[in-house]
C-alpha cells in the first residue's frame, strides 16, 4: 500500500483540485478519507524516551495529551470488535490489488489556463460562483469562448447540469413526480459532439473524460461509455465520482474483470465497493478489511463493513459498527439507511426510534432521512405513513433504489398490488440486479394466485442471490402450492435453502413433511431427525417437535426397531393433550408387538 503520507499529500491536491471544479461529492469523500488516515508514530529521540513514553500511557494526563493528538482516535478494542474473527489488520498489509503503485501527477492546467489570474481567471471565478448558486446557464455563458481545459470543462459540465434540472422540470409538469415520462436532457447531443472532437484531438482532460462517459451512459452507449471512463480514472485516480459512474457500468464480474485499470490505491477502494454492488460481499469485507490498514479511523470505510456484515446478516457485528459511526459522527447520514433498515429487521423500535428523530433534526430533506423515517413508520404498523416518507425520499432522489423496493413492500402489507408491481418494477428498471425487487415480484404475483408469473420473479431473484435460503423457501413454497403441487420441483428448492444456511429451519421440516407425503419414508425419517437435532441444538420446542417425534417413533415402529422407536415414544409422554395418549398407545402396541420388550408401567407417566 502508499505511505500514509503519500495519501495525505495526494488526497488534499485531490480535495482542491475537485472542488476547484465543482465536483463536491467527491471532494467530500476525498477528505472524509484524509482524516481516516492513521496518524504516523512521533519520532522518539533517544530509547530513554521512547521507554518514559511507554511507562506513562497509563497516566490520566498522557491519555488526555494522546486524545488532543489525535482527535479521531477510537478505543482500541471496539475497532477490534469490528472485524472479523481472523482480528486486526496487519497496518502493513497490500492491498489485494497488488504491490507496485503507479504514481499520478496532478493536473497543470491551472498555469497554462491562466485560471490563477487575469480575465480568464476572473471569468472562471465569475462562472464558478454562477454554478454553486445554480445558474447553470449563466456560469455556462461566463464562459463562452474560453478554450482552457478548466473553462471546458465547467461550462460542458455546466450546460449538462442545466439539461438534468429541465429534464427533471419536465418529469413532474408532464407526468407527476412519480410517474414515468419520456423527457430526456437536451444537451446531451452537443455535448457528445463536442467532447467526442475534443477526445480524438487530445485536447480532453481526466475531468472531460468523466462528463463524456456520464453523457454517453445517458445517451446507452455503455460500452464506449466504460471505455472513457477508464481512460478517466487513470489519468486522474482520486475522482471518486468518476469510479462510481464506472462502477454502475459494471453490471457483471466478467465486465469488472476486463477493465484495463492501473494499479493505483483508488482502484482497492474501488474494486471493494463493486464487489458490494455485485453482491460479492465476502470479497468486498476481506479488501476493506485490509485497506482500514492505513485508512484506519475511516468512517466511510467502517460504514461499507457494516453495510457488508448486514448483506451479509451478520446483524450483530453490523449493530456495533453502526453505533459506533454514531457516537463518533453523531450528524452522519451517509449510510444511515442501512442501519435503520438493520434495525426493522431486528425489531428494534425504541433504537428506530431514536435514529428516525436524530436525522429528523439534522437534515430532514434528505432522500436517506425520509426512508429512515419511513422505517419506523413501517415497524409501527404505520403503512400509509410510511409511503409517504418513501415518496418523499424518491421527490429529492427518483433513482433511489431501496426507497421503490421498500415503498413496494409496503404496498403490499396495503394489498395495493397494482401500486406494488409499479413500484417493483420502477427498482429492477434503475438496476435490473436488484434481488429484492424481482422477489417482491414474486411475492405479489402470488398473492394474485398466478403461480407461474411468481415462479419467473422467485426464479430471477434466486439466480442474483442463489445463497440466500428465504428465495429457494418461497420458490419451494410457489411449486408446492395448490395450483402447481410439483413436489418434485419444491424439493429440490427446499434443498437448496438447506444447503445455504436457512437459519429459521423451515426447509428441513418441509423436506421432511414432503418426503412423508410422497412416502419416501426413510428419506423423511432422515430430515425429521436433522429437523429434530436443530431444535434441540436451538432448545426449540413447539408443534414442529411434536410432529418429528410422532413420525419418528411411528417410522421406526413400523421397522421393527423397537428401542428406538420406544425413546421417542417416551419423550412424546412428557407433553401435555392428544401427542400423550397417542404414545401411550404406540407404548403399548410396542409391548404387544415385541413379547421381550420390558415391562413398564405406562400409567405413571399419565399420573
């Protein structure tokens, strides 16, 4: 990995540079990292002191001296509780990228352009301000007849700006805020034609390159869309922004695996959030993990490992991470989402709760505020509310994903399947490898009682996640329906939900209740007693229990295996109602069955 003091002199040239050209988010995430950044050890100047600084960490007043430091320092063993079992980070750890690190030079545009000062600078200044109060067009006329790559580059990026605001005007005058419209941005077509000729003459730089990849992934050409965004982020590797938009380009591993990307410290951030958008969440966990090496009092990167071990539904570890960003960035919203929707999961209200009135006052506006309010709405039984932060969030965000796929959910606790479906559909069109939103697909299709549309969306989200066992359980669920009854097919499903972990037990129980009905007896036997291990491993009790032991001891009654069947008998006499004198009786043909089988008072169990 760089030197921790090679990522700081790069990410502040990175923060001017990109704020320089009105590229906030990315200057965001740039300095969010530069304060991540372990600081370096203080040099001490003789081993006495080095042993003086030793002997007195303990000490009240060297602790208070350590946290002035380093003001970002967090506890020592809840960073540990962050990782994973395999513990901390080696901080001199590579990166799995690899070991040779290009290095970039910083754009030197700015004294050539004469941006620094003169006209073209003033005019820069001019157009700046334009664009940071939103007058697109006006920054954009600021700039007419400049040739400078920064001039270029503001007034394209200004005229693209102005496109999305009309676009966005003409959605909401044509079809509603919400409705679907076919307004696109008019100035994409001179914008391509221009920035195209200014690529072929290599008068473009990195920062040309990022806006004509965005406007050629507007107008579908993903291809030579991927192409110039590469050429982008190596010729400019701190522009986070840039490898986002590559990111959304790279919709399957193999495209991932086939970019020509340098071997620069930004590609392991990267390839680490691409592997959390492909689902990859392993992958993604073990590069973050490593890169926390150096960048080890990361929020951003603490906020992705969270967000992993809750894919993941690894809930626990996810919990800390997030209280922790919490206590330590007590305003944070950026991942916040997540969290609250961690929270629904666990049923947490009173924490929701908290969380939901904390961003409610900070910034209430935000698309990740309203679906955390949504959240809790939701958990209250809320549903109408709860739609309506959802819309809200998709108001200030129409592509954001969770706020479809959630809102669709609760169209459904609302059996407003039509408005369900739209919603479905509105998440698998912003990003088609959306699991969730093709299996709520499934689950409305369903309950319409149109199996065969259900089995095309449970088959779709299965293929995106194949190691989540709730989607082979509701593929399994689909086939063993009334109208299909292929149990044939949901056996297989239910074997594979077994196979990846199904943490509720459902698809054991029902392997073996279908197994039974088809009268594959020992293969029943087989997963009632699988079924019955869990329960005792979990210390479970409940009708599930008492149907296993039924079975089993009927099954090995019915094999002649009499000890075995006379151990389940005896634990059916401990329960209370119909399973009691149901033992009692296959007790006593047990005794009539065998004449060696020992006598026993069957009375006394019934007293």
């Amino acid at each position: 990995m760089a030197s921790r003091e090679t990522c700081r002199c790069e990410l502040r040239a990175a923060i001017r540079q990109l704020g320089d050209r009105c590229l906030y988010s990315a200057a965001k995430w740039a300095a969010e990292l530069l304060v991540g950044i372990e600081p370096d050890a203080l040099p001490s100047s003789s081993s006495s002191a080095a042993s003086a600084s030793v002997s007195s960490r303990a000490t009240p007043s060297t602790s208070s001296a350590s946290r002035l430091l380093l003001p970002h320092h967090r506890d020592g063993s809840s960073f540990r509780r962050r990782l994973r079992a395999g513990g901390a980070p080696d901080v001199t750890a590579t990166p799995i990228a690899g070991v040779s690190y290009v290095s970039t030079p910083i754009p030197d545009d700015d004294g050539i352009d004469g941006v620094g000062g003169g006209p073209a600078g003033d005019c820069y200044l001019l157009a700046k301000s334009y664009f940071d109060c939103r007058e697109y067009r006006r920054a954009a006329h600021a700039l007419r007849g400049q040739t400078g790559r920064k001039h270029v580059f503001l007034r394209c990026y200004a005229l693209y700006m102005a496109g999305e605001k009309r676009k966005e005007e003409e959605m909401i005058e044509l079809e509603g805020s919400l409705g679907k419209c076919d307004a696109v941005n008019s100035e994409l077509t001179s914008l391509e034609r221009e920035l195209s000729k200014l690529r072929r003459t290599g008068a473009i730089d990195s920062f040309g390159l990022y806006l004509y990849g965005i406007i050629l992934r507007d107008k579908g050409c993903e291809n030579l869309a991927i192409t110039v965004l590469v050429e982008s982020v190596n010729s400019y590797p701190w522009n986070w922004s840039a490898w986002s938009e590559l990111q959304s380009l790279c919709t399957t591993t193999e495209i991932l695996n086939n970019l020509n990307l340098k071997n620069h410290w930004m590609k392991d951030f990267f390839l680490a959030s691409a592997y959390q958008e492909l689902k990859m969440h392993e992958e993604a966990l073990k590069r973050y993990e490593c890169l926390i090496g150096i960048f080890r009092f990361s929020d951003y990167i603490q906020a992705q490992i969270a967000t992993a071990h809750y894919n993941l539904r690894e809930l626990d570890e996810a919990e800390v991470i997030f209280e922790e960003l919490l206590r330590t960035d007590p305003y944070r919203v950026d991942s916040m989402d997540v969290y609250s929707n961690l929270l629904y999961a666990k049923e947490c209200f009173s924490a929701l709760s908290f969380l939901a009135h904390r961003v409610f006052l900070t910034d209430k506006y935000r698309p990740e505020s309203c679906c955390i309010i949504a959240n809790y709405y939701s958990l209250k039984g809320q549903h109408e509310k709860s739609v309506l932060y959802f819309r809200r969030a998709l108001k200030l965000n129409r592509k954001y994903l969770s706020a479809w796929t959630l809102m669709g959910h609760e169209y459904v606790e609302m059996k407003n399947t039509p408005a369900a479906i739209d919603a479905y559909r509105r998440a698998v069109d912003i990003n088609p490898r959306d699991y969730r939103a093709w299996y709520g697909l499934g689950q409305t299709y369903e309950m319409m009682s149109m199996p065969f549309y259900a089995l095309y969306y449970f088959r779709k989200s299965s293929y995106l996640q194949p190691n989540d066992a709730r989607l082979w359980i509701a593929m399994a669920q689909c086939y063993e329906s009334a109208p299909l009854q292929m149990h044939e097919d949901a056996i297989k499903c239910y074997t594979r939900a077994a196979n990846s972990n199904d943490r509720e037990g459902i698809a054991l129980h029902q392997l073996a209740k279908l197994h039974s009905v088809l009268g594959h007896s020992e293969r029943a036997a087989f997963y009632y007693k699988k079924d019955l291990e869990r329960m005792e491993a979990e210390e479970r009790q409940g009708p599930n229990m008492i149907e296993a032991l039924l079975f089993l001891a009927r099954h090995y009654k019915a094999e002649k295996r009499f000890e075995e069947a006379e151990i389940y008998c005896t634990r059916l006499l401990d329960y209370t109602g119909p399973e009691r004198d149901t033992a009692r009786s296959l007790l006593q043909g047990l005794k009539s069955a065998q004449p060696g089988f020992p006598s026993m008072d069957i009375e006394h169990f019934t007293s």
